[in-house]
C-alpha cells in the first residue's frame, strides 16, 4: 500500500510540472462544498496562472462560439427589455428576484470556468484525480449532515466572519448538511455517488482501501436517503443505469426510475380506507409544479426572443400570484424565461452536442487509436453518469443557483466535453 502511495504521488508531481495551477484547482474541488468562497478564489487563481496554448487559440475553438453568442443575446436582454416595457422591471425589493445584471453572474462567469478548467481535465488520469477530490469533498456534507441528523447540531456555523457558513438548519424536511436546503445535499450527494462506486470497484482487491471505500460508499447514499429529496433519489436511480453493463438490471432500473418520475410530477389523493379507490390523475394539473412549468412556457410565448431579463421569472410570478416562489423549477425554462429562447436554444444544443459526443465516445467508440483500459472506461462512465446527474437534477428542479454547485455544474460538463474530443474504446 505504501509503495502504491508514493507511486501516485510521484504521477501527480509529475502532472503538476506540465499544469503548474493544478494544485489549486484540486484544492478548490476539495474545498468546493465546505468552504465555497475558498475554493472559489482557489479556482480563480487556478485558472488564472494556467499557460497554455489554449490562451492563444481561444477564438478558434469552435466550442467557444456558442458561449460567446449566448452571452451576446444575454446582455442585450437585460439592456434591451427595460428600454421597451413600461413595467418597474428594476423592482426596489431584491429579496423577491434577482438583479437582471447581477443574475448574469450566475452565468457568464461560469462559461469562462467552462473553458478555462478543461486544461485540467483533458486526460483520463486528471479526471480520476479530480474525481478522487470530489469524493473526499463530499464527506465534510456527510458529516455534517450524520451530525444534524443523529446528534442533533443545528445550525448555523460560520467561520472567518462569515466567509464559510454551514447551515445545518433544524430537521424538519430532510438533511440538509452545509447546506441551505436537502435537495441542494442530495444533487452532490447523488453526483459524487458514482465516482465512490467506481472506487470501491476499483479498491475490490486491496483489502485496505476497501473498507473506507465501502464506508463512503454507503454514507453517500444513505445520505442520499436522509435528504428525503425525490429528485435526488431518481436521478442517482438514472445514474446508476449508466454505469451496469447487465442489460435486464438497466431495464429494471429504468422502470423504476420512471415510476419514481410519475410520481414526482403527480399530486395523488390516496383514500387510506379505501386503497386506490380515489386515485385521481387529472389531479395532476392542480400540482403546484406543473402549474409552474404551465406559465412559465406561458411566459416564455410573451417573450420569446430575448426574454425578461435577469429577474424574470421570480418577479412576473410574484405580481401575479399570492403563492411566492424563486424560480421556474426547471433550467431549461428559467434561462429561457430569462434571456429569451435564442440564448437558451444555443445553450441547450451546446449541452446537448457534449452529452451526445461523449455518450458515444464511451459506450460506442471502438477500434481507434486511442484505446483505454476497461478500469479507465469505467471511470469515464462514472463521470458521464455524475454529468448526467446534475444536468437531470436542474432539470427538474433548480439547484443552479448555489454557486457550489453551479461550479460543479460545469466542472463536469467540461470534463464531458473533454471525453467529447478524443476517442475511448469501450473493450
């Protein structure tokens, strides 16, 4: 084990001569749940001292473009809209919506990680070490969440003046952890989740990793559990059908991934006396979370092109409804609300296009040139199905919004669009 040790560690010092920021980047993934204003300034400087060649081609990338021309139509938006409506768009009130200039923060700041990180990530080794960190920044989340849970330590915890908060609110819903709400712990529990399996795959014949592996293992999903976050549940359910070769095991879990959606998007009335008997599916429409989605596509056909602006969908629902809520409950129709379908279309096609190349790249791609072990392929699996997560998640709610893991939103994205540009075999 020792020997095994120093010879991981002497490949790493060797990465680190070719990528002088790694270190830092690593630091900030290890940081990104427990203390994200320090792995935010980790990631910046980590970024910021990376050489090189990229630097100098970065308008001949073509996957750079779509970024640039979203960003275009998002600051039009906000410039444009206040400059054609008579409505206060700019409300006094910011504890209602965001900003519509401060809410591109959210994302133009983020597209640039996008492009910067993938030096990082661009070999199989740099995705298991980054892999491995994730894996080991889940476990101040479990702890603290085992902490809250069992023991009973309520928050909040802030340290440096309140430059790391851990929120450990009391349990009323489900574990919350370091963070503010159980689904936000449950979408990085459920992403961290396949990256411990693959370790604990890879661990089955070194009885002394073995056992901690087994232990993160189960704790992330036990967490998973404690978080009682439906969306958490179905999604790890979709992530696990990426990673099982066994054709019937993934069709099992596909049926159950799909009963568990049913019933995440219906309300049903359930007569205990009588089991079943008053089962209503036209119930369905009265669920507070379709009737979301219902305005906002309603929304988005009032402004299609460019958009409400950065506060859109949180202000429009706010003066038209008595029930308050933040957000549209589902990514695709924020940004869209937001900025218009020309940048949400460009956007999307963009995840799309890494999703697809990738997915083909590990499950399809044979006989080329560039061959992986199977031990490797795996690990790719594992990323694939940790993007796939989140990417899912956002979609059916929005955790976006909490810059831990809007970081770690594109962390993998562009890990995924990595594995997109080079060729892995699948044997």
């Amino acid at each position: 084990m020792l020997m095994s040790s120093i010879k991981y560690f002497r490949k790493y010092l060797t990465l680190v001569k070719s990528y002088k920021g790694l270190p830092f980047f690593h630091l900030g993934i290890f940081l990104l749940f427990s203390a994200p204003l320090i792995a935010s300034i980790s990631l910046v400087v980590s970024i910021s001292i990376n050489n090189n060649k990229e630097k100098k081609v970065f308008y001949k990338n073509p996957w750079n473009y779509p970024l640039i021309l979203s960003s275009f139509f998002m600051l039009i938006s906000c410039y444009v809209f206040p400059l054609i409506t008579n409505q206060n768009y700019l409300i006094e009130d910011y504890s209602l919506s965001t900003h519509p200039y401060l809410g591109i923060l959210n994302w133009i700041p983020l597209f640039i990680v996008f492009l910067r990180v993938q030096t990082y990530l661009n070999s199989i080794d740099l995705r298991k070490y980054c892999g491995f960190f994730l894996i080991c920044s889940s476990i101040p989340v479990l702890l603290s969440g085992f902490a809250q849970e069992f023991l009973n330590w309520y928050g909040p915890f802030d340290l440096l003046n309140g430059a790391i908060i851990w929120y450990q609110r009391p349990n009323e819903s489900g574990m919350t952890g370091v963070f503010n709400n159980p689904n936000y712990a449950g979408c990085v529990l459920a992403t961290c989740l396949p990256f411990a399996v693959i370790n604990l795959k890879n661990c089955a014949n070194k009885i002394q990793l073995l056992i901690p592996s087994s232990i993160i293992c189960f704790s992330l999903s036990f967490g998973i559990f404690l978080t009682t976050s439906r969306n958490a549940l179905f999604c790890s359910l979709i992530g696990f059908i990426f990673l099982i070769k066994n054709f019937k095991v993934k069709t099992i879990l596909f049926g159950i991934s799909v009963f568990f959606l049913l019933i995440y998007f219906s309300k049903f009335f359930i007569n205990y006396n009588q089991y079943l008997y008053n089962l209503n599916l036209t119930s369905i429409f009265d669920d507070p979370r379709v009737n979301i989605y219902l305005n906002s596509i309603t929304y988005i056909i009032e402004r299609p092109l460019l958009g409400w602006g950065g506060n859109g969908f949180s202000q429009i629902w706010n003066t038209r409804n008595e029930t308050f809520f933040g957000h549209s409950h589902n990514l695709f129709l924020e940004f869209s609300i937001q900025y218009g379908l020309l940048s949400s279309l460009i956007l999307a096609s963009l995840i799309l296009l890494i999703i697809f190349k990738s997915f083909k790249n590990i499950f399809f791609k044979v006989n080329s040139n560039d061959t992986v072990s199977l031990k490797d392929n795996f690990h790719e699996k594992a990323w694939f199905s940790s993007g796939m997560i989140i990417v899912l998640s956002n979609l059916l709610d929005i955790q976006y919004y909490d810059l831990r893991i809007s970081l770690l939103f594109w962390i993998l994205l562009a890990g995924m669009k990595n594995i997109a540009d080079q060729n892995i075999s699948n044997t």
